[in-house]
C-alpha cells in the first residue's frame, strides 16, 4: 500500500503543477518540486497551497480512505541558494519547520532556521552529555492539604544545570527535544 501511496501521491503533485515543472521523489516520503520561471512570491504560494488542498482529499485503497499530512518547505533561487545542493538543503530545513507548526502548511527558508537547527543539534549533544555527567538535579516540592493543612505529597521537578554557564536550565526548553530524541526514557530512568 505504501508504494501505491507514494504513486498516487507523485501523480496528485504532477497535477499541481506546469508541463516544464520538474516533480522528483527525494526518498522516503519526500518529494522535491522544482517551479521554473516564476516571477512573484504569490505564484510558488499557489502551487504550496495547491499541494496542501489535493493532498488533503483522500486516497483509496481496497476500500479503506487513507489521509496524509503535508509540510512544504520552500526555497527560492538565488534569495535562499546559488546551486540545487544548497536550495534542496535549505528547502528541506524550511519543511521541518513547517512540520513543527503543524502539518499541512508551508514555510519559506529564512537563515535563522539553519541556525536554530544548529543550536537544536547543540543542545541535543549537550543532553547526552548532561546525563552522563550528572548535570540533572531534583527538587522537591512539597504538596499541601488546603483542608488540613498537612503535607499530603511531593513534586519533584527536574532542573538541568549547565555546567558551561552555571544555569539552570528549565524543563520547558529541554524535554521536548528529550522526548524528540527519544533520551526521555532514560533521563526518566534516571529520575526515577
């Protein structure tokens, strides 16, 4: 099914564009579109939304309706990149950031996203480090009975101090990454 999928898919994209437009599969689930002679921004806008909309429909198969997400990432030759490498690459990290904020929607490549997939590869290897390291703290805090006034449980809250600055660093700007990465598992066995 999934290769039937991915055909189908490749035919819905080819309908989305012009005849000199070139559709490729990259791998995987990802297809590269490649819009020659387009003059305005609003023009390679249609087509990402007209992507968005025919994806959207349902595909069937042996009776069963099967729905896909769409993220599009877009570069635009020569603003995000002078040769194909380069604007693949920057497309590809402007589709992670489009499924970031959800799926079926589509974000232009802007520097800052390059950057912040460095910093996101940073802390990710700085993670590693923490657990080996012991940079993790626990605190507890206590939970009271307004009723009786009485402790009647405890919070514990995990902090990461960073050695490099002396920070704490709080949940909120690490455990999604953890959970990402799949290193959730053993700082929760580390917590635990």
């Amino acid at each position: 099914v999934g290769d039937h999928l991915l055909k189908k898919v490749a035919q819905r994209l080819r309908a989305c564009v012009r005849q000199g437009d070139l559709v490729s599969r990259l791998g995987g689930d990802e297809f590269t579109i490649i819009l020659e002679g387009v003059e305005q921004t609003r023009e390679v806008e249609s087509v990402a939304q007209k992507v968005i909309n025919t994806l959207a429909e349902p595909f069937f198969f042996d009776g069963n309706e099967i729905f896909i997400g769409t993220s599009i990432g877009i570069a635009i030759y020569p603003h995000h990149g002078t040769y194909v490498d380069m604007l693949i690459k920057n497309a590809d990290t402007a589709m992670y950031h489009a499924k970031e904020h959800g799926r079926n929607n589509y974000q232009y490549y802007i520097s800052q996203m390059s950057v912040d997939a460095i910093l996101k590869l940073q802390m990710e290897n700085r993670l590693h480090h923490a657990l080996e390291e012991n940079e993790f703290l626990l605190y507890y805090q206590p939970q009271f009975s307004l009723k009786t006034r009485e402790i009647v449980g405890v919070e514990v809250l995990l902090r990461w101090k960073c050695p490099d600055t002396g920070t704490i660093i709080l949940p909120k700007d690490f455990i999604p990454l953890s959970e990402e990465t799949g290193l959730i598992v053993p700082i929760g066995e580390w917590v635990i």
